[in-house]
C-alpha cells in the first residue's frame, strides 16, 4: 500500500471519526478526483469497517482506483 493511499486514509479517517463525512465527500472529490457515486461507495465501505483505521480505509481506496488492463 503506498504512502499517498495511507495520507488520504488518514484524513478521511479523521473525517469519519468526526462523523463529518460532507468534509469526506468533499476531500475526495477535489483532491482525488473521485466521481461522486464512486464517493459514496467508498463512504458506505468505510462506514461498514469494524475498525475505522488507516488500512482498511487505504485498501478501500486502493480497490477503487484500481484499472484492469485488458
């Protein structure tokens, strides 16, 4: 998992934490470019962890930024 997923699930983590999940919305859409349908399947998986922490919120993200080469 690479550092740049690990800061962004840091952050988002803090979001969540703070049940501020409009500042989560928002941090994805501009710094991660993140489409907004792709926001909220990212927000509901998170908000599905057992534990909100930065790898699980890291291997979420990383599974939807993710290209199959075909």
């Amino acid at each position: 998992m690479s550092a740049i997923w690990i800061n962004h699930a840091n952050r988002i983590a803090e979001f969540m934490n703070a049940n501020n999940e409009l500042q989560a919305h928002l941090y994805m859409e501009q710094l991660m470019l993140f489409p907004v349908d792709v926001q909220d399947k990212i927000i509901e998986d998170i908000s599905q962890l057992t534990h909100c922490n930065r790898d699980g919120i890291a291997n979420i993200i990383g599974h939807y930024t993710i290209f199959e080469l075909k």
